[in-house]
C-alpha cells in the first residue's frame, strides 16, 4: 500500500496536483513510519511539495510532529530530512540562526546515513551564512567541504559551495573573483535548464551589471526568462531551501 500511494503520489505531482501529491506521500510515510522504516529520500521530497503548494507554516508544524516522533520512536537518520525542512522555513523567513542551527543537527545525521546528503548540507551552510552576510563562517564551512565534495563526486554539493565562494567575492566587491567561482559553479551543472541553473546564470548577470558591462548582462538575463517561462522555474537566491 505504501508503495501504491507513492505511485499515486508521483503522478499527481506530475501533473501539478501539488496538495493531491502531498496527501498521497504523507500516507505513504505514516504507513512506512508504523514498521519503522527508513525513508530519508521521501522525506526530503516534503520540503519541495511543500514549496509548491506555498504553505510555510503548515510546512514546519509538520516537520516538528515528524521530527519529534523520529527522535522518540527512530529511526533517527528519518529525524535529519525533518531537521533539513525545519532549517529551510526559517532560511525563507529569514532567520538565518535558526536555518543553520538545524541544518547542522541534520548535517550530522546525514553524516551517518548518506555522505552525499552531509555534505549538501554543509554547502547548504556555507551558502546561508553567506546570504546573511558572516563572510568568515561561509569561507570556512564552504572552504572545508570542496574537497570532501570532490572526493564524493558531487557535483551538486561542488556547485553549491563555488556558489557560496562567489557570493562571498560579491560581499567584498571583488567581482573578478566572484566571476571566476561562478565560472566554476556553471562547469558542474549539467546543461539542461534547471533551477540551480537559472540563479547561477542571474547571479553571473548581476556580477557583470556590478562590473559595468550589461552588454553582457543583458543577454543571460534574458535567458534566465526564456528557462522561466519553459520550465516555470523560480530563481531565488538560497539553495535547499
């Protein structure tokens, strides 16, 4: 049964039935949850759906229930996808402390489950120190995953961290260097249109405004429109939010 809601789950979220997808997949967890399953990686799909349907506030009442339930009940690696959920709330609302206080409880359980999802969320932690503006603690945490990350080949926790060091460059107006770590962030993307794609690309955008060059600018921006409308991609400046 668990499985058939996750089917049913996957096709209303293809066709955009956001709140029918969400019903379907919370099912599917409170069943897997009465055998003591573990199920990180459909745990970690809540954060998006929740995204979809654009409800915050009934996002974090639902991790807190599920992350209370996994501390007492275990598995405990199911309690690091809830800590990740509750992280991205407050990273939305803006409270950065609290973001990076939970995505360092689930980055340590993520260390035991999957060193893939550690270090994700440690560039997860670097990124938002550096939105909040702590450039020291967003090098060292972004510094210290890079070769944890290449080790892994990850290319996803690779982009997140060059995004991070260009963001930082951008913070100290050394817009030469921001450039260059961009540059570094495109070259582990894949090409197709994507979410990561789109920031990457308006964030190189904004660099060549700063730097006095909107013919350059120009041009990408309005690529980043073209992968907006074709994709209905939002472009927003924190990742794994």
């Amino acid at each position: 049964m668990p499985y058939q809601l996750i089917s049913d789950g996957n096709k209303y979220w293809n066709n955009k039935q956001y709140r029918e997808a969400l019903k379907s997949l919370q099912a599917a967890i409170d069943l897997f949850d009465k055998q003591h399953k573990q199920i990180v990686p459909l745990l970690m799909n809540m954060r998006i759906l929740y995204n979809r349907v654009g409800n915050q506030e009934e996002r974090l009442q639902y991790d807190n229930k599920k992350l209370e339930y996994y501390l007492v009940n275990g598995p405990a690696t199911n309690a690091a996808p809830c800590y990740h959920g509750v992280a991205g709330y407050y990273l939305i609302k803006g409270a950065y402390n609290l973001a990076i206080t939970n995505y360092l409880k689930g980055a340590e359980l993520f260390r035991l489950y999957n060193p893939h999802y550690y270090a994700n969320s440690i560039s997860v932690v670097g990124n938002t120190y550096a939105v909040w503006g702590n450039i020291e603690k967003a090098n060292q945490y972004t510094k210290y995953i890079i070769p944890i990350a290449r080790k892994l080949n990850d290319p996803n926790s690779l982009s997140a961290a060059y995004y991070s060091l260009s963001q930082i460059a951008y913070a100290k107006h050394n817009y030469a260097e921001a450039l260059k770590q961009n540059n570094l962030d495109l070259t582990t993307q894949n090409i197709g249109a994507s979410q990561r794609l789109a920031t990457t690309l308006a964030f190189r955008a904004d660099i060549y405004l700063k730097m006095g060059q909107p013919s350059r600018a120009f041009p990408i921006l309005e690529r980043v429109r073209k992968m907006a409308d074709s994709a209905a991609l939002n472009t927003v400046n924190a990742l794994g939010n």
